[in-house]
C-alpha cells in the first residue's frame, strides 16, 4: 500500500478492549457502567428521533452546550461537543500539533494518545508516573532532551500539548490539583486534563480552566453517565480556544439523537448521583476484597481498580484467562519496561461478588498454571 502515507504504515493503531460477540460474558475490562442510563436520556432521543431526523442537528451541540453551562456555571461557549471524548482528544492534537513535533504524555496511562501523535507525525515523550503513582517535576518543564525519561535527540523537538488523565488509568489514582497547577505554570503548550474519570472523583480541575487559559478538561458520558454507546465528550477550555477547535471539528461531529441524549442525560443530576453512590459501594467491596486475597490495589478514584499480586510467582495473565473461561473479562495490562496486573471495572453488586469469587478460585484451583512458568 505505497500510497499510504509512511506515518501510517509505522504505526501499530490503537486497540479498544475486547467487546465480545453474544451477551454472554460479563464485561468488567472497558469501564464501562453496569447500570442503565436515565429514562430521561431515553424519552429525549426517542422524541428527538422523531422531530428531526431530516435536519441536520445543531453543528455546535448548542443544547448540551447550555446544559454544561448551567452545571458549571460558566457560558456555552467554554464548551465543546464531541463524538465521545475520543473525538475531542482527536481534535486537540490536530490543531496543537504538527509533523516533527512532540507530544507529551504521562505512563502508563491511555494508549490512544501515542496514535494520535503518531497520526500527526509527531514525536512523543512518554514520562513514566513512579512507584507510588505521583509525577517527576519535569512534567511540567519545556522538553529537554537530558531529563532521565526522554528518548529524545539534542535539541528536543517543540513542545506542543501534554496529555494527563486524572484520574489516571489503569492506576485510579489521582494527581493533586495544586500539582496541576504549577505544571501548567511552566509548561509552553496546553496541558489537557482527560477527565474520563472525574465525575467517580472527590475532586475535578474545572476551576483550574477558569484562571490558567493553558488548562484543557476532556470529559465524557460514556462512563458516569452509563452511555459509551451513545458516543459523547465534551471539553471544556476558554472561550478563544474552543473558537479555534471548532474550526478543526468535522462539521456535525455531533448527531441529533446523541445531543439529545447527553443533554438529558447531563440535566439528570439525580441519577448521577444515584448511580455514583453504588458505584462507590461496589469499588469499597472490590478494592477490600483484592487486598484480602493478596493484591496491591492502590486508592481509586475512578470506576475500576488496579490489582498487582504482592506474590510475584502469580501469573496475572492466567488469573484473566481463567476469569475469561467462566464468562468474566477484565483487563489484563502489559507495560513494556513497567510490568503487568489486572484493571478490573466496577460492576453491579452481583457481578462484582461473582468476579471476586472466581478470582479467589484462580489463585487456588490453578495455582499450577499460576505459578508453571517459574518451576521450568
Ligand atoms: C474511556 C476513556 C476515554 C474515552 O471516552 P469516550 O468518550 O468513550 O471516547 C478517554 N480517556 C480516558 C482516560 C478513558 O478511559
């Protein structure tokens, strides 16, 4: 295919998480949420499926845009729709970044950035988070090519936009909003805070956007708002940034089902809040649970735990083919250079208990399997 250009060839593109055939399997490994979305969303697409199918929708989603407006007491052009928060983050590195550039981003975290870097033709400095899952101040710093993670040539390429989910996956951790703040501070390009996560999260860094106009947030309803297959995200950012950014969206990014959808799903506070607290009470019994049974499960602040064994000899890979067996799929995460663990989502009551059950079986039915690649 020599018609394609060489950027493409190179890379490997991006890989969503498994989405089994049938109905069968109980899906714990894309965070997605358990529950169904608010009759309110469903009303409001089926009205909207019926009045205005033959037109095109609003280009700018102005009715979700209002909603979000209200929420966060901000005016509608701070906001930005999008096909799911993919599209936004889409957007952000067509219009900040060009071919030779870099793109920075926080490791292990969401693999999607990495493409579209790679998409532009951009370089990209993957800075690695620590043990404890905190960040090395040259996060925040201009890229230099001699800070300890960079692979990069003498001089560094020019800094376009850094990437940060916070909270953060597969880790569920977060990083301090002051910490944030300084990094934008001293960075010479955006800093987007991908805040897939944040609506499961003590705090958010929408404040920050207000006083610092180099702080992007990203959000999405495909998690808080049990709608991934609805397809909407949206960002929030100053008023002259989103200007430009529309400019670079396709022009009905948006349709008029999924405006109406994710405007009545964002009007429904009272099901997110609903929806949160057994979201919480279901994370509590998972995250206890995995410690009880051995694993290292750091504090989440999101809809899914990470879970390492403190036992090295335990094979989190047969831990997953063996949940996967008895119809449960969680992530099972390979790090090159950092390691390996299981990203488990947070599911009902029910699935949760059944997914702990089955992994307590794993570590003492297959304790072969775990441990057969250590005793060659
Ligand atoms: C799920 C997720 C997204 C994408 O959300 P969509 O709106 O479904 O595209 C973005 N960022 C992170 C970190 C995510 O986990």
């Amino acid at each position: 295919m020599d018609f394609v250009r060489p950027e493409i060839k190179a890379m490997g593109g991006y890989v969503p998480g498994e989405q089994p055939k049938g109905n069968e399997a109980v899906k714990l490994n894309t965070n997605e949420n358990p529950y169904r979305a608010s009759e309110k969303v469903y009303a409001a697409m089926r009205q909207a499926g019926e009045v205005g199918l033959s037109r095109y929708p609003n280009a700018m989603g102005q009715p979700f845009r209002e909603a979000a407006a209200e929420l966060f007491d901000l005016t509608p052009d701070w906001f930005l729709c999008g096909n799911g928060s993919d599209d936004i983050l889409t957007i952000l590195t067509r219009t900040f970044v060009g071919a030779g550039e870099l793109v920075r981003m926080a490791c292990p975290s969401y693999i999607l950035y990495k493409s579209l870097a790679e998409i532009q033709g951009a370089a990209c400095e993957e800075i690695r988070f620590r043990d404890d899952w905190t960040l090395p101040p040259y996060f925040g710093l201009p890229a230099d090519a001699s800070s300890p993670d960079s692979p990069l040539r003498t001089p560094a390429p020019p800094l376009r936009l850094v990437f940060l989910p916070n909270p953060n996956s597969p880790s569920g951790t977060m990083i301090p909003q002051e910490q944030i703040a300084a990094f934008a501070k001293t960075l010479p390009c955006p800093l987007v805070v991908d805040e897939a996560y944040a609506d499961f999260a003590p705090s958010h860094c929408v404040e920050l956007v207000k006083s610092n106009p180099n702080i992007i947030v990203t959000r999405t309803l495909s998690k808080a708002y049990s709608l991934a297959g609805l397809r909407f995200g949206y960002l929030i950012a100053h008023p002259d940034l989103v200007y430009e950014l529309a400019k670079v969206k396709d022009s009905y990014n948006c349709d008029a089902v999924s405006i109406a959808g994710a405007t009545a799903a964002l009007r429904d506070q009272a099901w997110r809040q609903e929806n949160l607290k057994k979201i919480l009470a279901n994370r509590a019994v998972l995250t206890q649970r995995m410690r009880e049974l051995g694993f290292l499960v750091p504090d989440s602040c999101a809809n899914f735990t990470w879970n390492v064994h403190r036992d090295k000899n335990v094979s989190h890979k047969a831990i997953y083919e063996f949940l996967k067996r008895h119809g449960y799929l969680v992530r099972y995460m390979n790090y090159a250079g950092w390691g390996d663990g299981l990203r488990i989502s947070v599911g009902t009551e029910e699935q949760t208990r059944a997914c702990l059950a089955l992994v307590e079986r794993a570590l003492n039915e297959t304790e072969p399997v775990v441990t057969a690649h250590n005793k060659q």
